[in-house]
C-alpha cells in the first residue's frame, strides 16, 4: 500500500507472508526523478506481529522507485535500505495492472 501526504512524504507498506502477519513500512519524503517516483527513505517501521501494538521504528537511509505508471499497467517498485543498526532491507514487486484503489472514494 502506497500512502502520499501532502507535505511530500510516503508510506510504502509491504506486509510478508509469514504467518505471525508481520509488515513493514518505509518512509520518507517522495519526489520525481527521471520520471520515476522516488522514495528517499528515512524511517522503517516493522510490524512484528501485525497487531499494530509490537512495531518497532528505526532510523533509516536508501530509496525505493516506482518505475511506471500503476494506473496504465504493472509498474515495478524496487527498494534498498539499511537502518541504523545496519540491518539491510531489500525489495522488488511487480503491481499486477489493475487499477490502484483511492480509498478516499
């Protein structure tokens, strides 16, 4: 899930499949380069439990891009970062070219 407030900054949420529902959120401040949206990440937030009450937030750099655009077809997010304990965070998905859902509609 993809959040963009109006002061520029993003959410990109990325939930796992691992079974005790545990999720991840990087944030940061979005803005265009070379046509892509960019992410300059400077937080995580992981979810642990999917509870919402056991996250956990950290300190963090790296960037995620969103190549495409998601409301003509599959666009292709990938997105690379480390926290401040040195933890790497590596991720690619392909959206699969439906059209993205407003949730303010």
């Amino acid at each position: 899930m993809q959040v963009v407030y109006t002061d520029s900054r993003m959410d990109l949420s990325i939930w796992t499949n691992d079974p005790t529902g545990r999720f991840f959120v990087l944030s940061g401040t979005a803005s265009a380069e070379e046509g892509n949206l960019v992410l300059a990440i400077d937080q995580i937030t992981e979810g642990k439990d999917g509870s919402g009450n056991n996250n956990v937030d950290a300190k963090a750099s790296g960037k995620c891009t969103l190549a495409g655009d998601p409301t003509a077809g599959p666009a292709q997010y990938t997105c690379d970062a480390t926290d401040e304990a040195g933890t790497s965070y590596r991720f690619a998905f392909l959206t699969d070219g439906s059209a993205p859902e407003n949730m303010f509609d």
